[in-house]
C-alpha cells in the first residue's frame, strides 16, 4: 500500500505519568481572525493549539509548586520566535501563548472528556502556528485511516477489552457493547 496511513488511537481514560509536569494537546482550532494569507496556490492556515499540563505529583503540595513554575515561566516567556527560541522548526514566524481561564462547568466539562479525576492543571492557548504557504514536503496521498484501543473499557454488565498493537501490526478497532447488546456507533 503506498502513501501516508495516518492511525487514530482511542484512549478510554488518560493516565498521567507520576511524578512529573505533564503536556496534552486537547484541542486544535482553526484561527479565522488573520483571514485568508498566503497564495491562491499555497494558502495558509493558521491554528491555535490548546493544550494542558498536568502536574501529577504524589504530594498536592509539591504537585501545586510544580504547576506554579510553569506558570511563572509562561508569565515571563509569552512569545516565541526563532531569536528567542532557535530550536523552533523553520517556518514558524512567532507563537504567543496566553492562559486559558475556564468556568467550573468547563473545567468539569474538559476533565469529564478526559475520563480523569480532577489533578492540579493549568491550560494555555498557543496561537497562532501556520500550515501551508508552499508545497508539502510529502507528495503520496493519505490511502488509509485506522484506529486502535489500548485500554479496558468497562460498561455496565459488560466489558470490552482490546491488546496493544506490536511493531508490525495493523491495529483494529474493537466493537463495543453495552449492556443490552447494541453498538454505541
């Protein structure tokens, strides 16, 4: 099979590695305020990233100084450009990144998406990182989608299990049941 096969992993809860600051990308948005940049032949996109960290600690203390030097530092380092930051991939003119302050329904909201107990979080927005304005690197088209569990997911008198992918595998996404025995697709 030729061309780029992209495979989508679903997770059933997220798990947070112990005792360290972690990073999650939770959302990916169109940035439609710069309007439409680049050639007709080459447009540009512009997105927004959303992203978390999690500060997994096994003391909430030193899982709340963890979070407060990430902070700190975005509090001192609010944009990014290749003077600032060298190691940024050529093409990326400027990232500015600003705190995202949710209401307790959206924060509730964010955790119930991750299947996750609330821990010590704080979210940023990245803006704005461009895609396009010339040719691809990549010329073989995508030819294939799959997806993947790599979790036990539970539901009420019934459960679906799934096992991990090895090197060389072609993951498989699982049917899942419910209770009375229909399909949740």
């Amino acid at each position: 099979m030729n061309g780029l096969q992209i495979f989508f992993t679903i997770y059933a809860k997220i798990k947070f590695k112990a005792e360290t600051v972690n990073l999650l990308l939770y959302r990916i948005e169109k940035e439609s305020a710069l309007g439409q940049q680049g050639s007709p032949a080459h447009p540009v996109m512009n997105i927004n990233l959303n992203i978390l960290f999690v500060a997994n600690f096994a003391s909430y203390v030193e899982s709340l100084h963890h979070l407060s030097q990430v902070i700190q530092f975005f509090q001192t380092n609010r944009r990014f450009d290749p003077q600032n930051a060298p190691a940024m991939p050529a093409g990326l003119r400027e990232l500015a990144v600003d705190i995202i302050t949710f209401d307790f329904a959206g924060q509730s909201y964010l955790w119930q998406m991750l299947a996750a107990g609330y821990q010590p979080s704080v979210a940023y927005l990245v803006k704005t990182v461009a895609f396009g304005g010339q040719e691809a690197s990549f010329a073989a088209p995508i030819s294939e989608i799959g997806a993947s569990v790599h979790s036990t997911l539970h539901f009420p008198g019934n459960a679906a299990t799934s096992t991990a992918t090895t090197a060389g595998e072609t993951p498989s996404l699982l049917p899942l049941s419910t209770k009375n025995g229909v399909n949740p697709s």
